[in-house]
C-alpha cells in the first residue's frame, strides 16, 4: 500500500470513529487506524529495503510541529500527547523549551501517520477534560492542576493503546514472514537508521518532561483522564501531512 492510501484510509477510520456512538467499535477504529499505520510502515520499509537505489525521500528526515503558542497554559500535556502517539509510530522527539513545537524525527510514513493520529486525539483531549471540570468534581484542587492531571493521564493511556496496536501489527507482520522472508531483519535495519540520522541530526541537550514538582498532583483527576483516555476515539484529521496548527486551548 503507497502512503496517499494509507493516510486515505486512515482518515476514513477516523470519520467511522468519530461517527459512532458505540465506545467499543471506536476502540475497534482506532485499533484499526493504528495497525493500519504500522502495517504500512513495515511494507515500505520492506520496498525501501529491497529497492536498488534510494531516493531523498525514501531516507529518514526531520519535520517541525507545532504545538501551540508562547505563553499557552498547559502545552506540555499536548506534547506528551504527540511524543507517546509517535513512539506508537516510529518517530523520535525533540520539544522546544517552551513546549510551543516539536521536531519530529523519522520516515515520512510515520510522521504522517503520527501526525494524523494526533490531530484525531487532542481535540477529544480537551473537550473531555473541559467537560470534567464542568462537573466541579475536581475542587478544591485548582482548575489548573486538574486540568494538567487529566490531560498526562489521557495521553499516557492514549500511548498505551496505540503502542499496543503497534505491537500486534508487528507480531502479526513477522508472523508471516515465512511469505517475506527478512521482515524482522528489515525493521531492525529500519531502526538503527534513523537512531543513526537522530543522533546526526539533533541538537537537543537536556532531557524533557511532561509534567514539573510545582504542578501539583490530583489523583481524582488522574483517574478521570485514564478513564477518558480508554474511551478516545479519533476525530478527522484536517491535515494529513506538513507542519502542524497549532491547538487552541
């Protein structure tokens, strides 16, 4: 499958996701969307590996995304967001400071695929932790500070998921490789390269975390956002490729 099919139908699950009222057939879609991404990468990976030569674009690359703007509250939970759905998909991180962009690192399948995934999930993150705080069930802990929990606990489970359709694809991909011969082979080839563009190419110093001592801890919010999180479902993605919108928040 070329990659325009696969984002294709990526955003075709995404529009059955969010169309659904049924939590169990939208956990079925976004399942779906995330095997699809990863079925697609280990085919052109596959291509990339037995193809004579290799085109500029068929080498790993970097690609700015952003997040939002410079004095956003709240920015690091929808990095974290994008950093678990991109190890789901093959793609390293860099995160700006301030949290505002991300440099996305990896075969343009997988920032694509990442990418679209992202713009599907951060809408639902903030609609459902705006309707938490709605409730008022998080007081007296500051809007704030739930907030922030909520949304670090959805994305944290979000990431879970993802990475658990990842790795089913996988099994299933190398299960058959007794048809292809060498798919493990070539994923593992697939990842040495781009740790060895990633460490060529990045700039970054220090290590980034999605959350900080003074941000305070709410375990009821936690709790809400995990419960959210299991509940996601994509939305449709308005961008498939290129550098992000940045989210209103």
């Amino acid at each position: 499958m070329t990659e325009d099919k696969m984002l294709a139908r990526i955003s075709a699950l995404l529009r059955k996701a969010e169309s659904t009222d049924n939590s169990h057939e939208a956990e079925a879609y976004m399942a779906a969307a995330q095997r699809l991404a990863t079925t697609t990468s280990i085919d052109l990976a596959m291509a990339r590996a037995h193809a004579a030569t290799r085109s500029k674009a068929q080498e790993p690359t970097q690609r700015t995304i952003t997040i939002g703007a410079a004095g956003s509250k709240g920015l690091r939970t929808y990095v974290q967001l994008f950093v678990v759905i991109a190890a789901a998909n093959d793609v390293k991180c860099d995160v700006a400071s301030n949290s505002t962009f991300v440099y996305a690192y990896g075969f343009a399948e997988d920032i694509d695929a990442t990418h679209a995934l992202y713009a599907g999930l951060v809408g639902q993150m903030v609609k459902a932790s705006k309707a938490y705080l709605d409730t008022g069930d998080h007081k007296p802990t500051p809007t704030i500070t739930a907030r922030l929990n909520f949304q670090l606990a959805f994305g944290a489970r979000v990431g879970q998921r993802l990475a658990e359709a990842r790795e089913e694809a996988r099994q299933q991909a190398t299960a058959q490789a007794v048809d292809v011969p060498g798919t493990a082979l070539v994923l593992r080839n697939k990842e040495l390269e781009l740790k060895s563009y990633y460490r060529q190419a990045s700039r970054a110093r220090g290590t980034w975390r999605a959350s900080s001592a003074s941000a305070g801890y709410s375990s009821a919010a936690r709790r809400a956002g995990d419960r959210a999180g299991r509940r996601a479902r994509l939305g449709p993605s308005p961008e498939l490729a290129g550098p992000g919108k940045a989210v209103e928040h």
